[in-house]
C-alpha cells in the first residue's frame, strides 16, 4: 500500500509539474498577446487585451489597423491559437488530475477498510488463541 501511495503520490506530483508548466506557456502566450496589443493600440489600433481568458477570433481583426511596427494579424490569431489550445489542454489536465486524484482517495479508502478488517480478524484471533493458551495452562497445571 505504501508503493501504491508513493506512486499515486508521484503521479499527482507529475501532473501537477506539467500542470505548472502549462499555466507558464499560457501566462507567457498572454503577456506576447497583450504587448502586441499594446503596440497596436499606440499605433492608432483599437486592440484590447483579455487576460486571464481566451481570445476569441474575431478580436484579431480589430487589429489589422496596426502599423507595421506591431505584430502582424497572422501571427496574433497563431498566439491566439497556441493559448486556446494550450488553455485547453490544461483543463484537460486538471479533469484527469482531478478524477486520477478521486479514484486513488477512493483506493486509498477501501485499502484502509480491508486493514481494519484484516487488523480486527487478527486481533480476534490473538484473543481467541490467548484464551486457549490460557486452557491449555490450567489442563498441565491440573495434570501435575
């Protein structure tokens, strides 16, 4: 059980990194899309930056007013492609983590009930050998 435990325990663990490493690629896709933003609208655009939530598509082409010092429409709709998805993949993640983690607190239950059991059987069973011991002692005692 223990193995079990530290294994479940690593594989959270692991999702958990690459859960993290997803929440930085999406943070990092943010900040690109909102300094592009940002370049757009001193530029005379009429960009705006949504973080903490996909883009939808259609604020891409508020965009295509933008000098040619800021990113280009293509490129903003691939950012804003690569954070739904990658958004995506990380609710994923977590519906994985989050039913990974209740299926093992689930195991982990049922492994501490058949202990018990298995600690109640034996503690009946010391007891009942006790008891014969004890018999046994009084039949030699009595013998002599």
């Amino acid at each position: 059980l223990k193995r079990k435990l530290s294994q479940a325990e690593e594989r959270v663990d692991a999702e958990a990194g690459a859960l993290r490493q997803e929440r930085q690629k999406s943070v990092q896709l943010e900040r690109q899309l909102a300094s592009s933003s940002a370049q757009g609208s001193r530029a005379g655009g009429s960009a705006s930056s949504r973080t903490g939530s996909a883009v939808s598509s259609g604020s891409v082409n508020s965009r295509r007013g933008a000098s040619a010092g800021a990113f280009p429409p293509d490129k903003v709709q691939q950012l804003v492609d690569r954070l739904n998805s990658t958004t995506e993949e990380m609710e994923a993640l977590q519906e994985s983590f989050q039913r990974t983690l209740g299926s093992k607190e689930q195991e982990l239950r049922t492994a501490n009930e058949l202990m018990r059991d298995q600690h109640q059987m034996f503690q009946e069973a010391q007891a009942d050998l006790e008891h014969k011991l004890g018999r046994v002692s009084q039949m030699i005692e009595a013998a002599r």
